[in-house]
C-alpha cells in the first residue's frame, strides 16, 4: 500500500471515533470556555461578552473557596487510603487461599451495585439513634449522633463511603497486574533467600508502578468527579460542609440555571484535572519501568 | 563441592503420579542431566530439589544433610530458570546482584564478584541495561551470571537453553559444560534434548512416567540401553527395534516374546547373496550428506541403516542386512527390559 493511501485509510478508520470524540467532548469544552466569559442570558437580556467578570465572581464567592477546599480535602482523605487498600486486598486476594473467588467477588460487590443503592445503604449506616454506627455506639454507651447532619462529620462521612466503593474497583487492577506477573520472579527471589517485604519493596511494588500510575489518575478524576452520592445523601449541606465541585456546578447550572457562572466554574475544574493528570504523567512516567 | 542424593522422592498431586518413588545420586562436582520426554517428571523433581515444592514422600540429601524440609535459600543451591526468570525492571548489574543485596554481601565483594561473572561471561558491555534490551542468548547468560555469583556447590538448570536457536544452542551447551568444569559445580540440568545430554552429561538419569528408566554415563547408556524405551531415547536416527519369532528371527507378524534392537550405524548393506544376511526390502532413500539412511522392510519390521556417503541403491530393490553378534541388544518385549548383553 502506498504512503498515501495508507494515511488514507489511517483517517478513515480513525473518523468515527474522532467525529463523535470532537462533537461531544472537543467542542462541548470550547464551547465551556466561550461561555464563561459571557453573561448568562436572562429574558430580555441577551448574553454578552464580560471579560473576566465571571471570574471575578467566582474568586469573591465564599461557597466556591469552601468547595474547592472540600474537595480537596475530599481527594486527600480518598485517595491514599482506597489505593493503598486495594493493593493489600490485592495481594491478600491472590494469594492462594480457599474460596478466594468468593472474597474477589465480594470486595468488587460494592463497584458493581448502583449508586443510589449505595447512597441507600449508607444512608441507614448513618441516621442517627437507629443506623448501624449509632447501634454499635449505643453498646458502648455513646451518645446518638447526626452524622449526615454535623458539618464537622459530614465529609468525613463521604471519605469512609467513597473508600469503601472505590477500593474493591481498584483492587481489580492491582489483581490483573499481580496475576499477569511470571510466578518465576518469586522462586528466583525466593531461592536467593528474598524476603516477602523485601520483594514487595524491590521488585512486586516497581513492577505495580504503571498500575498505580493508572489507577491514581483515575482516583483524582473520580475524586472530582463525584456527585451523585452527595446529591442523594446530603445534597452539599449542612452549612455546605459537603460541597464538592461537581455539585457546586450541578447546583449552579440546573437549580439557578446561571449558565455562565456554571461554565466558568467548569473550566476551573477541567483546569486542576489537566494539571494533576499532566504533573501525574510527567513526574510518575520518569520512574516507571514499561514493559 | 557438595554430592545431592535423593531417595524415593515422590510428589503426587492426586491421581496424578509426577514423580513416583525415585532415587539417585549426584557425584560432587559432577554434571548430571534429567532427561526424559516432556511431562516425566524432569522439572518436578528438580523444583523438590530446589525446594520450590514439597514432596509427598521421600528424601533429598545435599552435601551430607538432609534439606527435605528446608526453604530453598538454606539448601545451598542456585537456579537457572527456563524463561530466565530475570527481574524487568532492574539492570544486568542488578539483576546478578539481587541475590547478593538480599544477602547483605557488602559492596565490595558485590563489585568483585560481579566483575568476574561479567568477564566470565562476556557481559562486560550491557551491565546498564534492562532485560528487555537484551536478546535472548544476552538474557541467558545474565541468568547464569546470577547463578554464578551465588557460589552455590549446587547449581539447578532447567532447560536452559530450549529458547535459543540451535546455533546459539550448540555454543552455550559447550560454555555451561566448560563454567561447570571451571567452577567445579555440582550441576543438576533437566532437559527433553537427547543431544544435550550426551554432549554435557557426566551422568544421565533418564526418566519415564515419573519413574527412573535408566541411570548411567552416557556411553553406558549408548552401549547398553538397559529397556527399549530407553534404546529409542538416545540416538538420531534411534536403535530399530524389531520383534523376534519363537525361533529368533525377525517375525512376519508383530507380536512375540523378545525383540531385537541394533543401531542404524551398526548395520551394514551387502548383496543379497551374502550368507547370513537378512533379507529385506528398500522402502525408502534419505540422503543426509556425510551419509544416507536407507530404511528396509523385513517382515514386520522396518530396519533403518546409516550407510556412509550417497548409497546407489533404489527404493524397492531387495537388499542383504548383517551386523556383528556385538551390535545386538535383546529385549524381553512384555516388560521392555534388555535380557541379555551381546557377547563380549
Ligand atoms: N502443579 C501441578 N499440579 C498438577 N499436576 C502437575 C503440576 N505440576 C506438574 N504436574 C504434572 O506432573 C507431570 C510432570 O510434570 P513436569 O515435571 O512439569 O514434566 P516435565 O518437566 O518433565 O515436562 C505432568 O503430568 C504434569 O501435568
Ligand atoms: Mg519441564
């Protein structure tokens, strides 16, 4: 085939994918940029172009600095903590124990059930005086508590959900990886008198690193992603202790329907996920050893 | 230098007989190869003596102690794998060198034993390197490299050398002989290649459906096949075996209580009319170059000869057999088992 017409056929297959990837993706987030620097358009006020106004608003409101700080505490109480148990439940898991399928299957329960399900079973964890953590609180003799309902509590309600879901979903990864490894790497190590902990440390851990890389993007982008089991369970209260981002927006587009100021905020958020995503590769890549 | 020896080892798993009450020894500073066809037992049994499985019956010895029971660090032996087993993510440097860190070898020491087993080697130019930047006979010599610097007395191969090609192969074959003989190892090395064996062995255990066919040096076991399965092993193309009728000739039909076996180059062509030789029929012509395989049908069995240089001779032409009373092995053909050597 000829250069040219292999280029040919290169866009053609690729076109597909592009057309739809450009309308709903490309396009959608130019179009988020143009927006945030127009003023939302009312009845008998059309949209107009205002510089940075939006912005300007954005920095002067107090509801968008407590819900960026949430949400950054939000992904520093996540994060870690989901990976660093999916990697021990991994290498729990693959260990060659009686009914392991059964214990994979059971840490991957909580990715597979629906989200409103979810927030459901979380819901009843947390009401006060009958849910299960004021049960078990009431054996010892403590007083009810309003989980959902004490600023104080309320994220950190949302940190301990979150982790339960997401590290059975991250295990999954950390299983492929540990399962794709030659079993010969462990009796060659094991032979030279190599330590569990020592061959975690040298070699299982650096061999995880792509994956970690992998899931540790995801875990960011999940982190400020998140919006449906604050909508289901606490709706960004009380006092906006739970206010995350995403719900920020949600909030701001579809309840408000201040386009503008949505859009704005939307930019923000595309703007932290492209630098963590970008320092994430550029950092992380250096230190990996592929294949 | 430490001697192995194993007695009635056996590792089942379930009904499954991998290996079935076997027993030999290993002379210190000797090379014996395992050899069999693929699923024996080989790498099972070199794997219970690594100590990377444990038997479920029997004993292994290595220089004197019993290390049945012992991890595979403790048992004072270093392994070549066959997929190499090398680390990816870590240069050759430190790749030979894992063993030693974890060993808490010092620096010094590391760095010596490292030089060595890179010149010994030739791996002097890609110490920096990663495996994948490696070919295959680079990565197989990083993997003996790791064996080296251990300075186990026992050193446990498994076949080392089936993902090379048959140049590279020949070469490494007469350099881990030589490493062997240089570093005075006791060296156990399983392979399913008869030409292996024969070339490097000092001793070969030869083994069949988990069970030891046949334990000699090799020109015993060239000379003095002690079944028939183990005639057929060794040699290219292998001994013909053919069945004997009642009176000890070579039978019309198959079947009968003793077979014959002589090797295609112990045979020689003659005309027909030569007393005492057997009568046959070419079937079919092979020309190899230094010399041809003249494969001949008497009665109901089929007799390969190695005639030296391009024999004239045709498909379907009647042709006389004879070799001497020497170059006959006997077999007992209900149990496999040689009955009686030839005349000395
Ligand atoms: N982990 C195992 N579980 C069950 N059967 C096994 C296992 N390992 C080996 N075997 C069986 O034991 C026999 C010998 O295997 P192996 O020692 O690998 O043969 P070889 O190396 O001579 O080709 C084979 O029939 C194989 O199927
Ligand atoms: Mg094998």
């Amino acid at each position: 085939m000829s250069k040219a017409r292999a280029t040919i056929y290169g866009w053609l297959l690729l076109g597909p994918a592009f057309v739809l990837l450009a309308a709903f993706t490309h396009w959608p987030a130019i179009a988020t940029l143009y927006h945030s620097f127009h003023s939302t358009a009312r009845r008998n006020r059309p949209s107009v172009y205002v510089g940075l106004d939006n912005y300007q608003g954005m920095i002067d409101d107090p509801v968008f600095w407590q819900a960026l700080i949430n949400n950054f505490w939000y992904a520093v109480g996540t994060i870690p903590v989901s990976i660093g148990l999916a990697l021990l439940m991994a290498l729990w898991v693959n260990e060659k124990l009686a009914g392991r399928t059964w214990l994979r299957l059971a840490y991957f329960t909580p990715t597979v059930l629906p989200m409103i399900a979810v927030a459901n079973i979380w819901l009843f964890f947390y009401t006060p005086d009958y849910g299960l953590f004021d049960q078990i609180r009431g054996l010892f003799g403590l007083r009810a508590t309003n989980w959902l309902g004490e600023p104080g509590t309320v994220l950190g309600c949302l940190i301990v959900m979150t982790i339960w879901k997401e590290a059975g979903f991250f295990m999954i990864f950390y299983l492929a990886a540990l399962q794709s490894m030659p079993p010969n790497l462990a009796e060659a190590a094991a032979i030279e008198g190599c330590g569990r902990w020592t061959f975690f440390r040298r070699v299982t851990f650096p061999l995880l690193m792509p994956t970690t890389l992998f899931v540790l993007v995801n875990a960011v982008i999940g982190a400020f992603r998140m919006v449906d089991h604050v909508v289901a369970l606490t709706a960004g209260g009380p006092n906006n202790a739970s206010m995350l981002l995403l719900v920020m927006i949600y909030d701001v587009a579809f309840r408000y329907w201040d386009v503008a100021y949505a859009a704005t905020l939307t930019v923000v958020l595309l703007a932290i996920l492209g630098t963590v995503a970008l320092i994430q590769f550029v950092v992380l890549e250096k230190r990996i050893h592929y294949r | 230098m430490s001697d192995v020896v194993v007695e009635k080892l056996a590792r089942h798993w379930g009904t499954t007989k991998a290996l079935d009450g076997v027993s030999f020894k290993v002379e210190a500073g000797s090379f014996a190869v395992l050899l069999g066809p693929s699923g024996c037992g080989k790498s099972t049994l070199l794997r219970l003596i690594a100590g990377l499985e444990s038997p479920t019956g029997g004993s292994i010895r290595i220089a004197g102690q019993d290390v049945t029971g012992l991890p595979p660090a403790k048992r004072g032996i270093a392994m070549v794998f066959q997929s190499y087993a090398l680390f990816p993510h870590l240069s050759v440097a430190q790749n030979i060198c894992f063993g030693l860190e974890v060993r808490h070898v010092d620096a010094a020491e590391r760095k010596r034993r490292l030089e060595r087993a890179a010149e010994l080697l030739g791996l002097g130019k890609l110490l920096d390197r990663k495996p994948s930047q490696l070919s295959g006979g680079q990565q197989q010599r990083v993997a003996l490299g790791r064996a080296i610097v251990a300075q186990a007395p026992v050193c446990l191969m498994d076949e080392p050398l089936s993902n090379l090609d048959a140049q590279l192969r020949h070469e490494m074959r007469l350099e881990i002989r030589e490493l062997q003989r240089r570093l005075s190892m006791t060296m156990i090395y399983v392979t399913h290649d008869q030409v292996e064996a024969m070339t490097m062995a000092d001793q070969v255990v030869l083994l069949r459906d988990g069970k030891i066919e046949q334990d000699a040096a090799p020109d015993a076991l060239y000379a003095h096949p002690a079944t028939i399965f183990a005639a057929r092993f060794i040699g290219t193309p292998p001994m013909n075996v053919v069945d004997l009728d009642d009176e000890g000739r070579i039978a019309d039909a198959p079947g009968g209580a003793g077979a014959l076996g002589v090797r295609p180059e112990d045979i020689v062509v003659v005309p027909i009319e030569t007393p005492g030789a057997v009568q046959a029929r070419v079937e079919s012509i092979e020309y190899l170059g230094a010399d041809t395989l003249v494969a001949a049908r008497k009665g109901a069995g089929r007799l390969v000869a190695r005639v030296p240089g391009k024999a004239k001779i045709e498909a379907g032409a009647a042709i006389g057999l004879a070799w001497t009373q020497e170059a006959q092995h006997i077999f007992d053909n209900r149990t496999g088992r040689r009955v009686a050597d030839p005349p000395a």
